[in-house]
C-alpha cells in the first residue's frame, strides 16, 4: 500500500516499505544501534518494496531506490542475491526492471501458491546456505504461478475476443470458474493492454466471486464500478485498478452495468497509445546513448524509461524464444541506411504473431517503439514495446515534444523493399549461442555426421569437416577427450591441431564419415583443403581474426556456440586486468596506503604486490591479478609516481605517489593509451558478439569494425 508522509522529505506518497525503512531507522538511531552496514541492508529490502508497490520513484523513493540498488549491484542481501541468480540475473546487473519483473513476482508468488513465510525466509536469511532452499521455492512457485497464469490467461483471451467480435464493448468482464484468484490481477493488466480497454476478470468459487480490474488512462474505473455498489460485498481500489467480492449469480449484472456505467464516460477508439520521447535511427542506438539515458535511472513509475521508436523497418528474421516460446526475436533493417538490428519482444510472441506474418511476407513495414539498455551479456539490447505496420512516411528523426503512437489496423500490402548488398562474412552464420554452457563436453553426435557435421540431408558429395574453436590448447585436448569418452566410433576421426600443425586433407580424417577438427588457431582454418563447418565453441581471445578467417571462403557455415561462461569468463580473466580509470584510482590508493605501511619499498614481484595490497583490502582481492598490477605500474612508472630500484633479481618499485596540489593527466601515459583503447576494442567485440543481432555482427561488421588490440 501507498501513504503519503508529509513529514518526510518530498512528501510524496510512499510505499509501506519505505515508511518501514524510516520507522525501523529511528528506531535504531534511538537505541544507538544504526551503523552503516545494518542501514546498507535495510535500504535494500526498502527499495525493493518501493518499486514493487508500484509509487512514483521522484524525491524520497527515489533516493530509496537508488541508495538500494547501489547496496543490492555491490552488497546484497543474502536472500537477493540467491533469488536473483536463481532468476539468471546477477547481482551487479539489477535494475527497477529486474526487480519489477523478475524479483517482485518471485517473492509475491509464494503467497498466490505456496506459503508467504517462505519470501520472509529468504529476505532474513544470513548467509547464502540459509537463502538457498527458499531461493529454490520461490523459483518453483514462480513457474507454478506462470503455468496457473497461461490457462487463465488462455480461456479469458478466448471469452474477451468473443465479446469483443459480438458486441464490441467498453468494457470487458469475463468469469470462470477455479480461476485462481492470485493471478487474476495479471491477466486482468493483459487484457486491457490486449485490447486497449479496461477489463474485469472474476474468479468464481462455487457460490461466491473474487474479481480484479485493470483500466486505461481514459476511463476512471473506481468512479465507474463505484456505480455499481450494490452489487459488491466488498469493494476498493483507484481510477486504475480496483478489486472486488461478490456472489457469483451477480456477474451477469455486473457486466451489464458496468458496461453502461462505462459507455457513459468513454467510447473509445480502442487503440493502444504510447508517449514516444524520440524518433531515431537504428545507428543512433549505441552504448554511448544507453549509458547518457542511464544517468536518467532508476526509472520506474513516475519517472519512465525513454521510448524510442524507429519507423519504416524491414523484417529480416522473426523467431519465437524461450523456452516456452513467449518470446519473439527479430531482427530489422533500416532500407535507407542498411543498418540492421537485433529487437527482443518479451512475452510478445503470441500477440504479435499476425501482424509479423505480414510483415515477413512483404505486405508492410514496420514501426517499432523501444527502449533501449543493457542485455544479460552487457550487450546493448532493444527491447520492444510496441509494434504497428508502418504508416508509409518516416517521421521526422531527432528529440522533440512527446508524441503519442496509435497502434492501427493493417493496411493492405506494400511489397516489401529489395535487401541492399551485404559485405562481410560470406559463411552462413546460424546463432545457437549457450550451446557450450548446456553441453561443455561437445555434441558430438551432431559433429560427427549426424547433424551440422554433414553436408545435409541429401546433399551431394562427402560430408564436410567441421571444425571447433576453442581458447587454448588445455580447451582443446579436454574436448577431445570427452569425445574419445563419449562418442563410440570417434577414435579415429576427431583430432587437434595448432599453429604449426598442418591440418588433415580429408574429410574423414584417419576414418570413415564426418570428421572434427579441433583447434585455437584460425591458421589452421586458413589452410583448409575444402570449406568446412566451423563452430565457435568458445569465444575466441581474438574474434576479429576469426571473422577475417571467415571472409576468405575456407567457412561455408559459421554457427555461433559460445555463451555466458565466455561472457564471464572473458570480462573477469580478461577485460579486468585492463586497468580503467577507477582501477587505476584505486590501486593508487592502495599502494600509497601499502607505502605508508610498509615502507615506499614496494616488492618487485607484481604477484607479490598484488598479495599485498589484497591484504589493505579484501573486497578487491578477487581482481588484484598480477597483469593488473603491473599494467599499473608501468603506467605509474611512465607519470613518475614509481620508479624502479635495485640490481637483478632485487629489483624493486620505489613508491613516490604525486605532488600535493598536483593533478594527474593519465593521457599524459602511452602504456594508458594503449590499454584504454585495448579495452575499448575488446568491449566492442563483447558487444557485437552477445548482442541480440549476433549473427549480423559476425557476417557483416567482426572484421570491419573490430581493430585488433595492441
């Protein structure tokens, strides 16, 4: 519930949540018992409760949410970081969105399904053990809850479009019997934005009847059903939502006069509306622009996330995901420029299914409306929220006043336009990203002439190699090892090779059929006979040598394997020890604070350095690697705030920190240049290769837009 405290700051209304984070704050600053560490943990669950509850994030909520999420990204609860990686998101990556969607529906579907006790046993929880089976429950009343959700969700679509095909009404009001009463709120919110109306959804348990509505912006629902009191046993709510009991031989007069009650306020048009902050080019999304509209969060109610909208669109792809398939996946080309993009549509797929038909067969364009931000992979993701045929004529591109998007009906065929010529990769790509994180031991099966490693069912000729990138040798001899366990009949047919191994002239390798070629050197691939299948296993340490390699016609197929565990793997091992302006900042804290310790006699060993200063600070100990270390003192010795001292195996670093007054210019640096740019390139390959439009990265920008890092 919300309460407006106007002895708080902002006098806004707040969440129960946060009027329990300020009770329990006075408390204990009256008991003398607030530290900072008990604060950092109450802000947590207050902004979870904040967003949850739906308030305005502007004054005290918003700072609530901030300081929260702040505690929540470095940390978290116990309890929300168990929730939340049980959810596959991490800690660091949580945003209002995340907690809206992803964590609030976990905690609250204990209470639709299960116990309420258990999303209490979680947020109490002490240490990760404690939060581990009741982060599990919840994640298992949550599918629960969605599976109970899908079936009311399907016979209420069903009732609604009869009403709405019989007599179009104002108003939808649709019943049904061991409807759970949990989850009528959410199908009730689908309803209205299905069909742009407000919409009541009863559940109804024998003699008696619960129900939950939804509205639109134009119609004060509570002033509506207000009209019809005398029906309600209990009845509350706001011009937007409202809830009810009832018996149940009262439904049928309830949608009669509730329809009229309506009707009297408002007869449409029933179209979805949308306020849009801009029109733009599908090249204006970058992660330059996701990070300047980052400084707008936390976005929630009250102060929304910017909606963009791109006109005139292309369809090139379109694809159910998930693994229900309520997803849709599309990629779009902007005709006039070429420029192709990668959208998700969470839980559209359904929804928008005919209108995609259409537009894959040519009949029209399309006008997307999205917001941009960061995917699970860091990558920048455009995420749709409106989908309509295009209206013939681009708008005008750049920041204006708010427009309203009113999605319409099709129009008749517009013949779709002719793709513009593709540079770049001219492999097939196919996308089957995770494929390495579900199966680390390889499919072997498939590689070996059952699937992608042949030529294709009918194909002539002999089957083609396929070959397997991995990062390193170890990778490598792993993965063969595991088929030579795994595989009968691989003996023989599946080897490794390296830089200076010359790679097999045959097809069948030492044996008969497909065979597979392991290797970590795109040399090898170079000096292919014949064209071969190639699979990134694993993310390779030099991608854009890998697309060079795929531009010179030794790859018929590239498909796309890798996943998070490369991800991960590439920005803590890698991306980590390439020192940005913050890790530089600190580690000069560290070793002016080592010198004060210990002497300006700083050891030698960058492995020994970075030992120490884990010592002044346990939190960073994870990163203190040896190759961050001693990328910052080469940069430290280039500004000549160390320098070195002592002969041989004795030589040592001499701590001289900077000047009183002085400020540090770190391009003054070359090694710095060097390593910002490194990094710079390297996240620009992340980007590309876990964006959404993954495959188009690989076919037609890899090579061309990836430099090669010193």
């Amino acid at each position: 519930a919300a309460h407006r405290m106007g002895s708080l700051p902002g006098g806004e209304a707040m969440a129960a949540a946060g009027l329990a984070y300020h009770t329990a704050r006075s408390l204990l600053a009256f008991a003398g018992r607030l530290d900072g560490e008990e604060d950092e943990e109450l802000v947590q669950l207050a902004a979870v409760g904040t967003v949850a509850d739906v308030v305005s994030l502007t004054g005290e909520n918003r700072r609530l949410v901030r300081e929260g999420l702040r505690g929540i990204r470095t940390r978290p609860l116990p309890g929300l970081e168990a929730l939340a990686r049980r959810a596959g998101v991490a800690p660091q990556e949580i945003d209002p969105f995340h907690i809206a969607f992803i964590l609030a529906p976990r905690l609250n579907a204990a209470g639709r399904v299960d116990d309420p006790g258990v999303g209490l046993a979680l947020l109490l929880a002490a240490t990760p053990e404690e939060a581990r089976e009741p982060a599990e429950r919840l994640e298992a009343a949550n599918r629960a809850r969605q599976e109970v959700e899908r079936r009311i969700l399907e016979s209420a679509l069903r009732e609604a479009e009869r009403q709405v095909d019989a007599e179009d009404p104002p108003v939808l009001v649709v019943a049904g019997e061991g409807w759970h009463p949990g989850v009528i709120g959410v199908v009730a919110s689908r309803l209205a934005e299905r069909f742009a109306r407000p919409a009541v959804v009863v559940a109804l348990e024998g003699e008696q009847a619960r129900g939950s509505a939804r509205s639109v912006p134009e119609v004060n629902l509570y002033e509506a059903m207000a009209e019809c009191g005398p029906l309600f046993d209990r009845f509350g709510g706001h011009p937007m939502a409202a809830g009810f009991s009832m018996a149940a031989r009262d439904v049928p007069a309830l949608r009669e006069r509730l329809v009229q009650a309506v009707a009297a306020r408002w007869r449409g048009p029933f179209v979805g509306r949308l306020d849009l902050d801009a029109w733009v080019r599908l090249g204006d999304v970058t992660a330059e622009l996701v990070e300047q509209l980052a400084l707008l969060e936390p976005h929630g109610e009250g102060n929304p996330r910017p909606v963009l909208a791109a006109a005139e669109l292309a369809l090139v792809e379109a694809r159910p995901v998930g693994a229900d398939g309520r997803h849709l996946r599309l990629v779009v080309r902007e005709p006039e420029t070429g420029a192709e993009a990668g959208i998700i549509a969470f839980g559209r797929a359904e929804e928008w299914k005919a209108l995609v038909e259409q537009a894959a067969a040519g009949r029209h364009r399309l006008d997307v409306a999205f917001v941009p931000g960061r995917g699970r992979f860091g990558e920048v993701e455009i995420r749709a929220v409106a989908l309509r045929p295009a209206a013939g004529v681009a708008p005008a591109v750049g920041w204006e006043r708010p427009v309203a998007l009113t999605v319409g009906p099709v129009p008749e065929g517009r013949p779709r336009p002719a793709a513009p010529e593709r540079g770049g990769v001219a492999a097939e790509v196919e996308d089957r990203r995770g494929a390495a994180d579900r199966t680390p031991d390889g499919i072997w099966e498939e590689w070996l002439g059952k699937g992608a490693g042949a030529a294709g069912p009918g194909a002539p000729g002999p089957p083609a190699l396929t070959v397997v990138a991995v990062r390193d040798p170890a990778s490598a001899l792993r993965l063969c090892t595991a088929a030579w366990r795994a595989a009968s009949g691989a003996a023989g047919r599946v080897a490794w090779a390296g830089p200076d191994d010359e790679p097999p002239g045959a097809p069948g390798l030492l044996g008969d059929g497909a065979g597979v070629l392991v290797t970590w050197a795109p040399e090898v691939v170079e000096r292919l006979r014949a064209p071969a299948d190639l699979w990134l296993w694993q993310l390779p340490l030099e991608p854009w040598r890998w697309a060079r390699v795929a531009l010179g016609g030794r790859v018929r197929r590239l498909v796309l394997a890798y996943g998070q565990e490369d991800r991960r793997r590439l920005e803590e091992g890698w991306l980590a020890q390439l020192p940005d302006v913050e890790a530089l900042r600190h580690l000069y804290r560290l070793m002016t604070a080592q010198a004060s310790v210990a002497g300006p006699r700083l050891p030698g060993d960058p492995a020994e350095l970075a030992a120490a200063l884990g010592v002044l600070d346990p939190r960073w100990r994870p990163r203190l690697s040896a190759r961050l270390v001693a990328h910052a003192l080469a940069i430290f010795e280039e500004l000549g705030l160390v320098a070195r001292v002592g002969p041989g195996h004795r030589t040592g670093w001499l701590w001289k920190g900077a000047k009183a007054g002085v400020k540090l210019d770190l391009t003054q640096s070359a090694r710095y240049n060097e390593l910002i740019e490194a990094r710079r390139l390297w996240q620009a390959a992340l980007e590309g290769a876990f964006s959404e439009a993954a495959a188009v990265w690989w076919r037609e920008q890899a090579a061309a837009r990836c430099g090669e890092p010193a």
